[in-house]
C-alpha cells in the first residue's frame, strides 16, 4: 500500500508538473515570439519551440514515471530487477516475470493494478480442486458428451491470426477432442465459457484472487498450443490447473514494434519462432518479459499488455478477465500510434463491411475488422 508520505510526495510532484507546464508554454511562446521578430522563416521559430516543449515535457514525464514506480519497487524488488533487464532494450536480454507468494499479492495487488506491471502468483491454487481433479482424461470422462467448438490444425510456425477461421474450426465431443490430442494433434478448446462446464467453477475459488468485477471466465484445454502475440481490453489472470504454460509479455509502449495487423490492430503476425528466439529486426528493440506458469500458478496480465502464451504439452487453464479496463482515450491512443496502415484499413473496412455490408475473412482467434467494430458502435450510439 502507497504510505502518506508516498502520497504527499505524488502530490507535490503534480503541483510542481503544473508549474513546470506553465513555465515551459510562456517559455515555448518567447522562443516562439523571438524567431518571428528576428525575421527567421516562422516555420522555424515554431520548430525550435515545439522541439524544446516535446524535450522538456518528456522529460518530466519520464521522472514522474520514475518516483510513481519506485513504491512497488521498494515493495518487490524484483520488480526493479525485471525493469532493468526486461526494460532494456537488447538482443538477448529477456526480463523474468516477477514472482510472488499468495500472501504479498494482497499487499501489493492494488499497486501492480495501477502501475500495470504483470505478476506470477506462487502457486496460488496448488491445493485447489481443480488442480488436484483436472485433466484432459477426467474432463473425457466427466464431459465426454458434451459437443464443443475445437480450433485444429493450428498452425506451429505462424500467427494463427493470418489463418482462415473456417478452415480450423470444427464442433466434436469432447471426448473425441481429448482423444485427438493424446494422438498428437494440434486442437485447442479456447475460450469456452467454463460455465457450460458444470461444477467446475466450484473448484477454482476465484475470490482468493479476483475481485469484483468479473466479467468472463473461460477454460482452455488442448497442446501443445500457441495463441499468438495480442492485448485484451481488461485486466486478466491466466491460471493453470494441468501441465506448463510459457508467457512471453511486452510492454503496451511497445506496440508499433510488433507488426500489427491493419484490420485487427490488438493482434501481431510475429510468429511463434519470432517470439520465442533471439529478437531480429524491428523487434530486436523490444524487451520481452519471460516466465513459466506451472500448475497451481496464476498470471496476472495487466489490461493493455501485449502476451504470447505457448504450452509445452498437454495443458488446461482458465482465463478471467476482471476489474480494470482501458478507457477510451487509451483505445484512442493506441489506434493513433499504430500508423497509417492500420489507419486506412480500419477506414476502408469502416466503409466496406460496415457501411456497405460486404463480407470480410474471419480470422482464427480474431475479432471482426476494426472498422466494422467502429461503424456497429456508431449505428447504435446513434439509434439510441
Ligand atoms: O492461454 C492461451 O493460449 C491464451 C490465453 C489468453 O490469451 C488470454 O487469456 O487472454
């Protein structure tokens, strides 16, 4: 928990943000002022003032992040340590995934949320029903009948999101899934409503970690998988019940590195060997975080972070998405950073699929196209 003088101090910082801001604008206007009185082209006066402004202001930014940081910091140090090995850029440099026991996660579960910075939880659940009960034979014996959506054939050596909806999805038993799999095959039960499931909400005490508001819960069962590199609009937590989930996290200021798609600018087509090896390219610059999330475990994925998450064999996992969402000017934010690709495609689809209801590819694991999400939501607003 932040202490008064934590707090005191914040306060004082923001007051003297004001002030700095204040200083910086007159001073802005003079140098402003002065290079159009000494007759230089205007263009440059205001180049000159808007590059100091940017400078300066970057710079106070940078050391309010730093003072804001430093209480979870000083209450986790391996916060610290992750920040300065997965903060920095590099070619080989990869942060762990800072681990806590159970019982420092009440301690410093608000500070993570508000500072988004991404937790393992020791074992968490380890003497839970689920990890004691669940497996891919038990589920085959205690929901063998049940007929579920499986994504097949995914594909191992790139983005599922590059890859046609149709062509990967079939409904089964679930008994013939769990067959499938112990024959090697790629499937995956993704994101089904662990309600459909009965009684296995009462077997992963969730309140031991979430609070209110819930808004999804859901179960992934199959292996080896791999779900691609993507956000999720609101806080997560990743819980493993059966088998060893790697996570691989990225920074959400790191988004315009990660090729994005243009009609779906929360997924990236980087592939799995990508993610996973010696960074290259563009995403040489980009420092990753790293850690396994073994049974019993449970990730918490701040709302807005980038995650890539491959399971070594046979897995079974449950995701809730809770609590904290972004806001609309971090939706907004996001869109203007990811450039002018995803600008044009996201205007195009806005027109094409929304406006003049033409089809689009639905993509495996994918959302419609941006656009149309964008032109759905206006027509509603407006026949409100
Ligand atoms: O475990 C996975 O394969 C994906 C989970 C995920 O992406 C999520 O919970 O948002």
């Amino acid at each position: 928990m932040p202490t008064a003088r934590d707090l005191c101090a914040k306060g004082l910082s923001s007051t003297r943000g004001t002030l700095l801001k204040r200083i910086t604008t007159s001073t802005v206007y003079a140098v402003s002022v002065a290079g159009r009185i000494q007759l230089r082209p205007i263009g440059l006066g205001w180049t000159t003032a808007w590059l100091t402004q940017r400078l300066i202001w970057s710079r106070q930014g940078n050391s309010l992040r730093r003072r804001n940081m430093s209480s979870l910091q000083r209450a986790l140090p391996a916060v610290g340590q992750a920040r300065r090995t997965g903060g920095r850029a590099s070619r080989t440099l990869r942060g762990e995934i800072p681990r806590v026991a159970p019982e420092r996660w009440h301690e410093v579960s608000e500070q993570a949320r508000s500072e988004m910075v991404p937790l393992i939880i020791d074992g968490v659940f380890a003497d839970s029903k689920a990890v004691e009960l669940w497996s891919p034979r038990s589920f085959a014996d205690r929901f063998g009948d049940f007929e579920v959506s499986v994504s097949i054939d995914l594909p191992a050596h790139s983005a599922p999101y590059l890859e046609r909806n149709e062509r990967h999805v079939e409904r089964m038993r679930l008994r013939r899934l769990v067959e499938r799999l112990e024959e090697g095959e790629l499937c995956y039960l993704n994101q089904a409503a662990l309600e459909q499931f009965p009684g296995l909400a009462e077997e992963l005490e969730l309140s031991v970690i979430t609070p209110p508001p819930i808004y999804s819960v859901n179960l992934w069962l199959g292996g080896p998988t791999r779900s691609g590199l993507h956000y999720d609009s609101a806080d997560n937590f990743l819980i493993q019940a059966f088998g060893t989930k790697e996570a691989t996290l990225v920074s959400p200021r790191y988004g315009r590195a990660l090729r994005l798609l243009a009609d779906a600018p929360s997924k990236s087509s980087l592939s799995p060997s990508e993610l996973s090896g010696p960074s290259t390219g563009v995403f040489s610059r980009v420092p990753r975080w790293r850690g396994e999330v073994l049974p019993g475990d449970a990730l918490y994925i701040p709302r807005g972070w980038w995650h890539y998450l491959a399971s070594v064999d046979l897995s079974i996992s449950v995701n809730v998405w809770h609590a904290d969402r972004l806001e609309f000017k971090d939706h907004a934010e996001k869109i203007l950073r990811a450039g002018p690709a995803v600008w044009a495609r996201t205007a195009r689809d806005f027109v094409w699929c929304g406006a003049l209801g033409r089809p689009y590819e639905q993509h495996l694991f994918s959302p419609p196209p941006l656009g149309l999400d964008y032109y759905q939501r206006l027509r509603r607003w407006w026949r409100r």
